[in-house]
DNA sequence: TTATTTATTGAATATTCATTCAATATTAAA
DNA sequence: TTTAATATTGAATGAATATTCAATAAATAA
C-alpha cells in the first residue's frame, strides 16, 4: 500500500518535529534541521508538508491528540467503576504523571496560534469541550449527582484543572508544587461536595447558579 | 541627559517589537523587522539590545508590566471603598475591558518560554504571587473575610480567573463566551460566601482545607 | 574649545531560511 | 513486462536571518 508509507513517513515528520520543538523551542524548528534529525532531505519533508503552515498544523493535530491521550487511562479506570468515589476521580485529574510524556512548552506555544488562527482555535476548543463532556458522563455515573447538574460541574471542575495547570507550570521547588496542588484538590472536592449538598438538601444554600 | 535617550529609544524598541508581534505573531518577529517599523537600521537596534535574546526579554518585561496594569484601576476604585462588594470585586476582577489594551497571542507566547528559561520562569511566578497577595489584601479590607483565610481565598479566587481566561480565548461566539463568564463568575462567588459562611459559622461544613 | 562618550548610519558578513526542480529509485497498477 | 504513480535524492534558489564593523553625527564633560 502506498497510503501506508505515506502515513507513516508524516507520522515520523511530525514527530521528528515535536522532539525538535521539545528540546529547543517550536520558534527554533525549520524543515532543515527537521530532515537532518530524520536523516532525510529537507525536499522530502516538503514533499509531504508541501509549507510550513500544514508542518504546524500537523503538529496541533499531534499535540491535541497526545492531550486527549493523558486523560485516557484515567477515564478507562473509572468507566469500569460502577460508582465515581470524588477522590480518586480528583486525585486522577491532577495526576501530572503525563509529564514525562507531554511538553507544555510546546503545548503553550501552539496554543499561542490559537489568536491568529481561527482554525486552530476551533480544534482546540472542539478538545477542551470534548473533555468536558467526558468528565460530565463520568459524574453521571454517581447516582446521586446524576440528579444535579453534571454539565455545570464539569466545567467548573475544569477551570480550575486547567488554571492550575497554568498557575503550577511556574513552580520550581517540589514542596511548593505539592502544596498548591493539594489547595486546588481540595477546591475540587468542595465543588463535587457542595453539588452533592445540593442536591440532597434540594436546594442550594449558596447563590450556585446554573 | 544622556541616560534619557537611551531609555526612551529602548522603550520605543520594545514597543514596537510588541506591536509587531501583536500584527505577526512573536515567532515572525526580527530585528530588521523592527528597525523598518521604527526607521531606523538594524544595527541601531542591536546597538541598545546587542542580541535577540535580551530583546525578548525586554519584550516579557513589557508585557508582565502591562499585564500588572490590568488590575491597576481594579484595584484603585477597590482600595477606596472601606468596604469590598463581593459582586463589584468579582466583576472587575473579570472585566476583559483590558482586551483592547492587551494581547493574549503575544501573552502566551512569551508565556511558553517559561519552560525552557528558568529567569523567565521566575519572573513569571513573581508577578502572579503579587497579584495573588494584591487581592488578598483587598479581601483584608472586608470586617467579616479579614477573620478568614483571605490568603487562600486569593489563591482559590485567581485558579478560576486564570483558568478562564485561558478557556474563554477559545470562544468565539459572544453569547457562549458571556454565559461561560457567567459561570465563572458565579465559581467565585461562591468560593466568597462560601468563606463567609465558614467564618460565620465558627466551623465550615465543607471540607474546606487551609 | 577640545576631548570623550554615546547615538546613528549604512554597508557587509556568513548562515539559515522555506521553497523549487530535475533526476533517479521504488512501488503499485495495467 | 510495461506503464504510471509515488518516494527519494541532491543541488540550487533568492530572500531573510542575526550579527559585525567602520565611519559619522550629536551630545556631554573637561
């Protein structure tokens, strides 16, 4: 098959590119130095991201898909379960154990294209609400907030996965690192906490809207 | 003085460094690039910035000090009021009024040097310490928050800002972005009341950690 | 005023950039 | 096997890159 060492050749462009990007900087990869990590002529890079534009796409589409990726694991751990226990779907959340497999430098500067972009500001919405709406099936299977509203608290879980994520990405030391971290877990758990109050009072004694 | 000069022409370097990068993204951004918008010979530019480096810098100076200025008047009308209105406090802290004074591509793509430039790193996380300490002094400033944990609070309160302001760059259509906002904003009141609640009832019913 | 420092200019550097092209090798279809 | 399509190579392109340098102009200090 033809289509198969087309595909896999992009595959290896696109990856070349992502560990190039990873150690020095999206803003220091070109299609030269691509080809020369791959051992291949920069005409042949070209042949198959035919501008630098399709080069950076391509890697958007690598890196949003490693994204979803990092969720995976966590989510196939507890569709299995019958019920959500908060913790271990919070403590989940927060596992930054990607780490190794993910780089937020490049994560960061593709997602800087978003402003420029629309088309890539549509892929990496279409992602973040996709997650969303999984962690919101995932609440549906805990039968008591299936009764709340599960949509509503997936987001606000999320602001603050994504805040945090943000916020702890400028943390050196380990100790700080972890102290914040248990600090938004906990902002989780009052989250699922005060939903699930909600509901078994049946009405919120707090202004939580909807 | 000989001092003003050179002040004053690095000032208008950066600043036009930063309108191009806003027009062109960082990424295309050079020195002779910056000399043909500013009129003047590259070398001219090299002369106070001797290399890209220092001018990048000088760029993410600019542009956590313009990020400071955001919540400047926030914080000038708030600091005036012997009381803080959780819901004026709220909506200010989320005004995106600043939007037309502040570039988010240009924002993140300086951002994501903080993963390979450890002094960048810092600069970064000092200027979100302060901001953090800023808005705790302002919740001080409340009789009934001021027996509280406002630290906390402050850092509850900008994982949410934070984590918006990253999520809502991805929305384009103005009423999904003004109901997302909503949202948000109803995330952090009721983190405020919820505080309150816990102050006032001597002990929180929520695991509320500190 | 003279001497010295700084500001500014414009030309020059070697290097890297994305991209093109023609030639050849390999694979799949007829 | 012949034909057609694709894969791969290597050389070449001009434009843009960061940076250097020597010369001149302007400002400051003596």
């Amino acid at each position: 098959m033809k289509n198969t060492i087309r595909k896999e050749r992009k595959k290896e462009i696109i990856s070349g590119m992502y560990e190039l990007s990873r150690r020095e900087g999206l803003e220091n990869v070109s299609i030269a130095k691509i080809g020369k990590h791959l051992g291949m002529p920069p005409s042949l890079v070209m042949h198959y991201f035919p501008n630098k534009r399709l080069l950076i796409l391509g890697l958007i589409d690598h890196i949003l898909h490693q994204y979803q990726l990092i969720y995976k694991p966590i989510i196939n751990k507890l569709e299995n379960n019958p019920r959500v226990d908060p913790e271990s779907l919070v403590d989940r959340l927060f596992s930054r154990e990607w780490n190794l497999l993910f780089d937020d430098g490049v994560f960061f500067s593709c997602y800087a294209f978003i402003f420029r972009d629309p088309s890539i500001k549509k892929e990496y919405k279409n992602l973040h609400v996709k997650l969303r709406v999984t962690l919101k099936n995932l609440l549906d299977k805990d039968e008591v907030l299936v009764n709340g509203n599960t949509g509503l608290l997936a987001e606000k879980i999320f602001v603050v996965i994504e805040g945090a994520y943000y916020y702890l990405s400028m943390m050196d030391e380990a100790k700080e690192y972890d102290q914040k971290l248990e600090l938004f877990k906990n902002q989780v758990y009052d989250l699922i906490y005060a939903e699930i109050n909600r509901i078994q009072s049946g009405k919120g004694m707090y202004s939580s809207g909807g």
